[in-house]
C-alpha cells in the first residue's frame, strides 16, 4: 500500500497535467488572449495589481493559463517576475500628474476641477443583462462608434491632468496634521525580507500588493468594530501615471529622462479624524490621511489599503488589524494560498511522529492508572 | 513570444537573485542556527511546497552537480518529482535517487538513511522557521528572545508536556540546541534524524520560503536535542520491527495496512534506500 501511494509520481504528474489541459479544451472553443485582453478589464486590474506587474498582455496570458482562477494568474505572474533582473529604477512619480479619469471626494461636495464619475459600477443596478448572452460583434461596434462620436463633440475646458488634490484644501486650513517631507530611499520588499518594525515603505508595498479579498476583509474588520477608525474617502481618483527614467548613461542628470509608458493605477486618500492635544492639555480634532494605492481600477482595494495603512502607523494591542505581523503576514495570495495548499502535500513522515508521540502519551497514562490501582489494592 | 524554455536563465533566477541568495547562505554557514532573512523570490511552484530549499538548491546549483530530491522519504513522491522536473529543465543536470552519488539533496523532512558525506550539501526544505513561534507570535520579539539567548519559553513548553502527560509529546521537528548558542528549528523531520545532524560531514543548509529564512548547520557543528537530564530524548522507536520488503530495521519506518488481511506492517520510510538493500541482497543472492 505504501509503494503505491508514492511510487509513479512522474506518470501520475504527467497525467493530471494533460487531464487539467482538457479542462480547459474541452469545449472546442478557444478563448483568445485579445477577447481576455478586450473584456476583462477588473479580472486584468486586479491581477496585475496582486501580481506587483504591470502588463495587460502578460495579465491575460496568465488568465487564460489559470482559466480565470484570480489566485493560480496571480501566482504565474510573481512566478515569471521574480527572474527579471532590475534594469531601471524610474524617477519618482507624483500622482498630481495623474491624467484622470475619474475622481470623487466623499468628503466635500464642491471640490475644484469638481467630481468626476468617470467608469463605474457604483451606480449600475445589478441586474443581469441577458443581452450580452446575444450580443454581436454588429452591436458593440456600432455602440461604440457613437460613443466615440460623441465624445469628440462634447467640450469640456477642464484639465485633467492638473486636478488639485482634495487634501491640499484641508492641508492649507490646518486641518491636516502635519508631517515632514520623507525623502528617504523606499525599502524594496522584493529585494529585502520584510523586518520588524517595519518601514512606511515596506508597509504600503504590501498592502498594494496584497489579495484583495483578504485586504477588504481585514479593512472591513476595522470600521465595523475591530479597530478604531471611522474614516472618510478624502478622495478617490483613477486614471494613468506617466512613468520616466533617467538616461541611463547619466543618471544624475534629471534633465535628461526618458518617457517609458503609463500604468493605470487607483489612488485612495482616507480621512479619520483623530484628537490632538495641543499646548496647555487643549485638545483639538485634526484629520490623519491613510494613503492607498494600487494597479488598475481596484477601488475598493485601494481604499482598504488607505484604512490598513492609518491603522499600522498608529498601532493598538486591542486589535490585530492594528498590528502589523498580523496584517502584514497574511494579506499575501501567494504565500496564503501556497501554504494552506501545502496541507494537500503527503505528510506521512510527520503523522508517523506524531502518532509515536500520541501513543506514547497513551501508554504513559495507563501505566499511570495501572500504578493508582495497585496503590488502591 | 518567447518560449518557456528560452524564457528563463539557467536554474530559473538571473544572476544578480541568485548571488542575494548565495550571500544570505554565506551569512547562515558564518552564524550556525541563526535565521537570516532573504528576500525570497517567488517560485513557479507554491509557497509552501519547498520555494525555500529550492532557492538554495538554484543558487547552488552548477552544471557538474548531480541532484537527487526527496519528499518525506521517497524519491518518487509526487512533489519531489515536480520539484526534480523544474530543477531538470531549468538546469539540465543530472539526477539519482543513490544519496552516495548525488551532491545536492534536497529533502523535506527526512534526513537520508546512508550517512552524508564530506562535500555533500543537504537542503532541507523548512514550512515553520521559528522553534518559539508555538508561544510567541511576533516575530519581533522572538528575534529578541534569539538575540538574548533567552530560551525559558522552550524549556518550558517541553516541561508543561511533560507535566501534562508524563513525556515530552514533540513530534516531529523537535527542537534543537546548535553550538551551545541557537535554539533552532531542525524543520519537521522525525525525531530519529534529529542526531545525524550532529556533527555532520555534510553541509546542511535550510530554506523557508514563505518565511523568508536561510539557516544552517555547517559541517561538524554541534547539535544537541532539548531534553532534560531526568527526560532524555527519545526517538520515534520502532522496536521489534523491521522492513517488509528488505528487512531492515534501526531506520524510520512507514507503517502500512495490509489491505485484505487489514494487519499492520512496516517498511522502510527512505524508500532508494530500501531498493539498494533490495539489490545488494539480490547480487549476493546471485553469486
């Protein structure tokens, strides 16, 4: 029986491998990486965000290899960026330069350049569209032609790539609590493992990127009771960041920079209000910021990700969201999904130990109760 | 589109993540049983599923190397298989399943029966780094216990076991003193391999992947189990019993279930061991 369990483990692999390829197949039909690419937009945002890649191509190649699995893309994409060698590090991006295309405040209703619905689902009632089980290519092109048309004639003078942030307006009011200029060297987290007390950087490389699922839950955790913070969106913003390089020949010169792409990405500035006590025991409410950004348009992320990142600046034994072995371990897909996977590994060797040990203590026992007995007689 | 196999550099990583690596097992040889963080990269197969040994076993690697990788005893076992299969492709080096004749052996939780050798190098794949994670969940404060040397917790983990039922009730990965300086984790193997770490002729290094943590043993270091004087360590005991297939005993043993006659039997856990006996007695047999 032992034998059997172990033995033709290459020719079992080599099967289940060809048995998970039919899965796939099986349907005869082939699902091409343009349709991925053209009509999976949240699956591809949220990849590339969990992912730390940013690539739509790459997205939907390991979309497709996974079948759609979120967890098994996610795990493809850090598994082939993890052998790129780190050619360029790109200038500082500063997400003023954002070109937006959406952007609201919860917080204040009239905000200068105003609010910006962009792309959403927030107001879409979800009902299913059964159309879309009918759609045709005739359909959608047409739509989108005169989608296209109409927004060419519709004129608007505002700039959107010189929005003001929401958070200045407080900021000059003295709302905002102050705080230095941080100019520090960020940590990379994918160079050097992450060490307690862990720095700002270190944190918000996590968060940003962590399984999205696991940093809304824990997010969620904190405003429903399990923290201490009752926050408010300061504002909310989406759209593209022009990514430069220096030449490379003269890196010091910052004249001398290189456009290399845009990454979409979604911004997150979190209001909680907060005590300060001031000079002579005053006490004042200010407003603390918690900053979330990710890939792609992951709003609920990103805000999340804002409220984690409040809660691990201040820290508060009375909740484990506000510490930060705890949020910072366990919001990883790879390492969560990979370690509760390994349970499906035979662990024959360990459970022979453990089963030596259990006897053991079995044995031990009813020595000790024989011993009682003869005592009693 | 690049294929798979022009995709990647020999062994998986560039260059530059392999040398990060090499560094950090440097460190873990200069400090025995001190874990040193590494970045760890991710790896093609699961967090979990061995990324620790196999980042030592990448970086290691070179084109004269001969591998063999274990999983819990048996060259076979479907993981070790995978393993050996990426290792295979992305390399192109040979394999064995005789621990004689391999220079790597990657292995999760077994140490090989055949005794290691001089310029052998042992990667033991590691799920659970920290021995004081059981009574301290941060990580910060187990580093400081570490840096003190401060190891009551341990002591008294094994000492409410035995309050508790008579015995100390580890299992496997019973914790381990190294030179008289770190409590250190020997990874889940069985506590029967617990002494073939002690003054080792091979090198034995251990990865943890998910954990980010190189750690090592170094040739001839040693390494003592947690006991007390009046408690000793006991090995898992296999008394009385011996292999079905090659009549071996004093190794760990698998104990199966006949599955018509439903008696319990046993045979070796280390399963290239078990074929060499096999053959050794056939040839024998022959002349």
């Amino acid at each position: 029986m032992g034998y059997v369990a172990v033995k033709g483990g290459t020719h079992a692999i080599e099967e289940s491998i060809r048995r998970l390829k039919y899965e796939r197949t099986k349907k005869k039909s082939i699902l091409h990486v343009k349709n991925i690419e053209a009509g999976m937009r949240g699956l591809i945002d949220q990849t590339m965000s969990e992912s730390s890649l940013f690539s739509e191509k790459l997205a939907s190649i390991a979309i497709k290899q996974a079948e759609g699995n979120p967890e098994e893309a996610v795990f493809l994409l850090r598994a082939y960026r993890s052998t790129l060698p780190r050619k360029h590090y790109s200038n500082k991006v500063v997400s003023e330069d954002m070109r937006v295309e959406r952007r609201i405040s919860a917080s204040f209703k009239d905000i200068p350049g105003g609010q910006i619905l962009g792309a959403t689902t927030d107001y879409t009632h979800r009902l299913l569209d059964f159309n879309l089980a009918t759609e045709t290519d005739e359909d959608l092109l047409s739509w989108v032609s005169d989608f296209e048309k109409e927004e060419t004639t519709d004129s608007d003078d505002t700039d959107l790539t010189k929005l003001t942030k929401v958070i200045d307006y407080l900021r000059n009011e003295g709302l905002v609590q102050e705080c230095e200029r941080n100019d520090q060297e960020p940590d990379d987290v994918t160079r050097k493992s992450l060490e307690f007390p862990s720095s700002r950087s270190e944190r918000l490389q996590i968060l940003s990127r962590g399984q999205t699922g696991a940093v809304t839950s824990l997010a969620y955790a904190v405003i429903r009771g399990y923290g201490s913070l009752h926050p408010t969106v300061g504002e909310l913003r989406v759209g593209d960041l022009p990514i430069y390089i220096n030449n490379p020949i003269d890196p010091t010169d910052d004249d001398d920079s290189y456009f290399i792409g845009e990454i979409k990405v979604t911004e997150a500035e979190m209001l909680m209000p907060v005590t300060v006590e001031k000079e002579h025991g005053k006490k004042e409410i200010e407003f603390e910021i918690g900053y979330g950004v990710c890939y792609g348009q992951n709003e609920t992320k990103a805000i999340s990700m804002g409220i984690l990142d409040n809660c691990l600046e201040n820290k508060n034994p009375d909740y484990p969201s506000h510490n930060e072995e705890f949020v910072l371990f366990h919001i990883d897909s790879v390492e969560s999904t990979g370690f509760i996977s390994h349970l499906k590994m035979p662990h024959y060797v360990t459970f022979q130990s453990k089963l030596d040990s259990v006897r053991k203590t079995k044995k031990k026992h009813s020595e000790l109760n024989q011993e009682k007995q003869e005592v009693r007689v | 589109m690049m294929t798979t196999a022009t995709a990647y550099n020999f062994a998986f990583f560039d260059e530059g993540s392999k040398r990060e690596i090499r560094r950090a097992t440097l460190k873990a040889i200069s400090i025995p049983g001190y874990q040193v963080p590494f970045a760890s990269r991710e790896m093609p197969i699961a967090r979990g599923w061995g990324t620790g040994g196999l980042q030592l076993t990448l970086s290691l690697v070179g084109k004269n190397d001969t591998m063999k990788v274990i999983d819990q005893g048996a060259d076979e076992s479907v993981n070790a298989v995978n393993i050996k299969k990426l290792i295979e492709n992305t390399t192109g080096i040979g394999k064995t399943d005789e621990t004689s004749e391999a220079t790597i052996i990657q292995s999760r939780h077994r140490i090989p029966e055949v005794p290691l050798t001089k310029g052998q190098i042992l990667v033991l794949q590691v799920p659970l780094p920290e021995p004081l994670r059981a009574f301290e969940a941060s990580e910060l404060e187990t580093k400081k216990l570490h840096a003190e040397k401060e190891y009551s917790g341990a002591w008294l983990m094994l000492f409410e076991q035995i309050m508790k039922y008579g015995n100390m009730a580890t299992d496997a990965d019973h914790p381990v003193m190294v030179e008289n300086r770190y409590v250190m984790a020997p990874s889940p193997i069985p506590r029967f391999d617990n002494p073939k770490m002690n003054h080792s002729d091979a090198l034995i290094l251990l990865g943890a992947g998910r954990e980010k943590k190189v750690y090592a043993v170094p040739p001839y270091t040693r390494v003592v189990s947690l006991a007390f004087q009046d408690h000793p360590f006991e090995p898992e005991s296999f008394e009385g019993e011996s292999c079905k297939v090659c009549g071996a005993n004093s190794v760990f043993m698998d104990e199966l279930v006949e599955e018509e006659s439903g008696e319990t039997y046993y045979q070796c856990n280390d399963t290239s061991y078990c074929i060499e006996r096999l053959n050794q007695a056939q040839e024998e047999g022959a002349l």
